[in-house]
C-alpha cells in the first residue's frame, strides 16, 4: 500500500471505521484455534491421569472460549492489542494450567489444599465473567464507530519529556542510593528485604519503587516517541539523553531483581513505541510470540527470584503450569471459599485500592491486598499471592458487581482498541499510555489491585501529563 496514500487518507478519512483495517486473515485464525482449542487440550490429556477433578472439563471449555477470541483477534482486519491480552491471560492462567492442575489433582505449591467442591463454582465465575467481558465488547463495538478519526494527534512538548525525565533519574538515584547498587544485580529476595529495610511503610516503598521503574519507562518511552515526531517533522533528533534513559532502565528493571511481568511491560512497551504494532503482520507475529512465552519463557524468567546460583533449566511446559505462578484459579477457588464461610466485603477490599495512597499509618483500618487476605484466611506461610480480577469483584460484590463490572470492562476495551487503531494508523504506534498500559493490563488481570495500583497510577498521572494537547494545524502534519 502507498504510504502517500496512506497518509493522506488519514489526514482526511471518509470513513472512521476503515481506520486501521487491513485485510483479514482467516486461515491463519483458523489454524491458531486448532492448535489453541484443539491440539493442545488433546497433548495435555493424553499427558496427564485421567482420574482428577472432573471440573476440568470447564477449564477446557474456558480455553476453549479464549481460544476461540483470541483466533479472532488474530486474524481480525484490525488492530485488538487489547483484547488479545485478556485473551492471553484467560487462555493461560485460567483455562490451560487449572486444565493441568485439577486432570493431576495436583496442589500449586503457593495455594495447598485446594477446595474440591467449589472447583464448579469456580469454573463458572470465570466462565460468567469472560462471557460478560465479550458481551460488553459486542456493545463497544457498535459504539466505537462513532469514535472521530479526525483529530489531529498531540504533539509532544520537550520541555515536559524533560521535566518528568529528570524526575525519573532523581527518584531512581533515591531509591538506588536507598538500597545499594549491589542489590540491583542479586536476587528477588535479596532486594525486597533491603526495600522493607529502607522503607517499613508499604506504600511508601511500592511508590518509590513504581515511579523509579515505571517513572524511567514512561520517560524513555515519551523520548521514543518524541524522536519519531522530531523525524518526522525534519526537525534534529538528538539521541544522547534517549540512549541514557533507556540504559538507566533496563539496568533499574533488570530479569534478575525485577518481578517478570515488569520487566516484560517494559520490554514490549519499549517495542511498541518503536513501532512493534505498526502493521497487522507485526501485531500477529508479537500476539502469538507472547502467547508462547507464557509457558515457554515465562517459567524460566524465575530461575533467579532466590538464588544467584541456579542454573537456567529449561522444564515441560506441562510442568511448570503447576508452579506458583499460575495459582489464579487457585486463588478464584478460594474467593469461592471464603465468600462461603465469611460472605463478601461489600466494597471494602475496593475501598483499599482506590485510596491505596493513604499509608495504613493514617488508616489503620485500610483493607490488605485481596491475595494476602485469602492467604491468611487459608492460613498459608506465603502470602504474596495473586488476586485475578475475577476474585476482586467476587470478593467485594458478589455476582452482580462481576457481571456489572466485567460488561464495563468488555466495553471500556473496545473502545480503547477502536483508539489505538486510529492511533496506529496515523503514526504507527499508540499514544504515551497506549505502548506501556495494554502490556501492564496482564499484571492488573492477575492482581492483587491493590499491588498494581502504584505503578499503574504513576504511568496515568505522568502519560496524561505528557500527552497534553497542544492545538495543531492539519497541513503542517507530516504522517
């Protein structure tokens, strides 16, 4: 396709809807959903006993269902990097590996003693709440044509991507100087009781350390993203301050100290400012490239969470779906759980992550994180569990808040994808929050909310900051 063409339909498109499009691809949709729904149910059956919990069989269907969107997307005239992150996490964390867990009746070693008879309950909430995240979807959809297509992209301001870069730089050499140089390079462990040590307060301690990794990223993202304006507009590009940046970060997140969902936001953020989603080719090949890192990469991203000396061993990924990392359907089950023994919070855990800037200092009755409370309540040693959306709106409204709720969300991702195309399609790469919050999306699905909260604030309040907009005349755009 001629760019000239390209450029100039976008300027002044006839049609907001063929914003974005392409052509679809449904052999390749097709052929994804049979490995997805088809051979890789029928590997792990034939891999695994046949005498486990007969809920299975839901998680199957739950696959299946994901499965099924995520060919969609895939093959889809258009952009859905949105949509197919939900697609991901329901595929992997909540329709594959409980498949795994409940045909071995095996226990995730996080979660000991899983509950047997809310294993249907369980299937069910995810199934409702997937269900109802389509359904809101459907809705966007129709509404999202009515998006215009005819605004001018904001440009950046290089006086506020320098401002929040040094931001960036003096919070991090903060929280560097706080825990030593050294504990950059040595394990999880290691750094989170160097962390407790330096800064008791919670709070205190997930801001600092959020806006120093997320701080670092929005800002070398923005410079990203600066430097296409600038080239675009023949306008000097200096790179120096942007080759800075990006070093700072990936030394600050780094896969030995750094949580693996972190440290993937920022590599496919730093991807997609680059211009990762500027055609459907690209998108499909990075769509199923992270679908098979979740159970190819991912298990090994962990080998030096608490020792340095461990030894990069590459497992079945059969496997490794029985590890802590995939405890979501284990924790849903005991959402089910302790609703049954203590009813739901009415709001209470919500109420936590909306204020969750008030240190419990102030507010001594502030709500934990939704996975330290099912931990306690399952009197487990290891609290650092995760809470997945599904549990969140169980937890605190029942059945009506996680059909109300999910709808919203179904919706609420449409609309964003329709955005992002256009954003696409105009520059090549989302805006600011479009590169980093769809990647991040994953660490909000499986939770807790109130752990995610910090981090995402931090890339919310400065991406907005940054992507103020500044009144451009059409001819003098370059696209």
């Amino acid at each position: 396709m001629n760019s000239q063409t390209d450029s100039a339909s976008i300027i002044a498109p006839p049609n907001a809807a063929r914003i974005g499009r392409s052509l679809p691809n449904p052999l390749l949709g097709t052929v994804v959903f049979i490995m997805l729904a088809l051979v890789a149910p029928l590997i792990i059956i034939a891999s695994t006993s046949s005498n486990g919990v007969p809920a299975w069989i839901g998680c199957y269907a739950i696959a299946a269902l994901a499965a099924a969107r995520f060919s969609w997307v895939v093959s889809s005239a258009r952009h859905h990097i949105v949509d197919m992150i939900i697609a991901v996490f329901v595929y992997g964390f909540l329709g594959i590996a409980p498949m795994v867990q409940l045909r071995e009746r095996a226990d995730v070693s996080t979660t000991p003693g899983f509950m047997e008879q809310f294993a249907w309950q369980t299937v069910t909430v995810i199934f409702v709440g997937y269900a109802a995240i389509l359904v809101g979807a459907v809705v966007g959809g129709r509404v999202s044509r009515s998006i215009p297509a005819s605004r001018p992209p904001a440009l950046f301001s290089p006086e506020r991507v320098v401002i929040v870069t040094l931001a960036a730089f003096m919070t991090t050499a903060y929280y560097v100087r706080g825990i030593g140089v050294g504990s950059l390079f040595h394990t999880r462990a290691v750094i989170d009781a160097e962390r407790g040590a330096v800064w008791p307060n919670p709070t205190t301690a997930a801001l600092i350390t959020g806006f120093s990794a997320m701080g670092l990223l929005v800002a070398a993202v923005a410079q990203i993203l600066l430097f296409r304006q600038r080239r675009e507009r023949h306008e000097k590009t200096p790179v120096v301050l942007l080759v800075v940046t990006i070093a700072a970060l990936l030394v600050v997140v780094n896969p030995i100290a750094s949580p693996r969902y972190t440290v993937g936001t920022v590599y496919v953020a730093l991807l997609a400012a680059c211009g990762v989603w500027s055609s459907l080719r690209k998108f499909r090949s990075v769509a199923v490239s992270l679908l098979a890192a979740l159970f190819f990469v991912f298990p090994v991203a962990s080998t030096f969470r608490n020792t340095l000396d461990a030894k990069v061993q590459f497992t079945s990924p059969l496997k490794s779906l029985l590890s802590g990392d995939f405890d979501s359907f284990d924790q849903i089950n005991n959402t089910m759980y302790y609703i049954a023994e203590r009813g739901i919070t009415w709001g209470d855990q919500l109420l936590g992550v909306v204020f969750f800037w008030v240190p419990r200092d102030w507010w001594d009755g502030k709500a934990v994180d939704t996975g330290i409370l099912l931990a306690e309540f399952r009197n487990y040693s290891f609290t650092n569990l995760s809470a997945p959306l599904w549990a969140e709106l169980m937890i605190n409204g029942g059945w009506p808040l996680l059909i109300v709720g999910m709808l919203f969300v179904g919706f609420a991702v449409r609309r964003w994808d329709a955005r992002l195309a256009i954003e696409i399609a105009r520059r090549g790469t989302p805006g600011l929050i479009g590169c980093i919050a769809p990647i991040y999306l994953l660490i909000v699905l499986r939770g807790s909310l109130l752990q995610s909260m910090a981090s995402l604030s931090i890339i919310l309040v400065l991406g907005l900051f940054l992507s103020a907009r500044q009144t451009v005349h059409r001819h003098t755009l370059r696209l």
